[in-house]
C-alpha cells in the first residue's frame, strides 16, 4: 500500500501496489504496478507506471543499489509531480498541461471512488 501524499489530489487514498520481485534482483528492478486506479498520466489503466527507476539502463535508472522502500519513495514523488512530457495516458498529460484545475478534480474523485477507506 502506498498513501496519496497531503496537498496534492490523491491525499487521504490507499493505493494497493502489486510488486514482483524477479529471481535476478537486485540485479534487475521490480515489478510495481497500482492494483487501485489511479487518475495520472504517468499510470496507465492497467496500473503500469511510467518512471525511468523502474527501467533498466540504457533507457532507465535502475541501480542495484536502489531499495524497494526508495522505489515507493519514487512513485510517491512522480505522484506529487507527475511528468507530463513523458506520459502513458496522453489524453491526461494533455488535460494536466492545459487545464490543471480539471485534471485535479478528475483526480480527486478517482481517488475518492477507488482509493477512499
């Protein structure tokens, strides 16, 4: 489980992560996608999260010596900042860039529907 951050549309959500570890870790990253729906540009529908972290060099970050718990740290941050320049869902990249007040309604209520205890 991974909580929405204060100040930002998903404050006070649960958001239920499902995280596979594969057998060449820490040789290779984990496996982390939402289970809970989640209204982000950077998190498809299918809970696929876009972040270089999470990537193997060359095109992303991962490191061996990155923890499971820096990882949580990282999509919480990419939660509070998503980036619009690199989205999955372009349609909500675009609705963040243009019209922010919408996208964070949006967000919010998915995060009430979905993410709410």
């Amino acid at each position: 489980e991974i909580l929405g951050g204060a100040d930002t549309p998903y404050e006070k959500g649960i958001f239920n992560l499902e995280i596979i570890v594969p057998e060449r870790y820490p040789f290779e990253p984990p496996k982390i996608r939402f289970l809970t729906p989640i209204y982000h540009p950077n998190i498809d529908s299918a809970g696929r999260i876009c972040l270089d972290v999470l990537k193997l060099p060359p095109k992303g970050a991962w490191r061996p010596s990155l923890s499971i718990s820096t990882l949580l740290s990282s999509i919480q941050l990419l939660m509070a900042e998503p980036n619009p320049d690199d989205p999955l869902m372009a349609d909500i990249s675009s609705e963040y860039k243009h019209n922010k007040q919408l996208f964070l309604l949006r967000a919010r209520e998915w995060t009430e529907r979905h993410a709410g205890q």
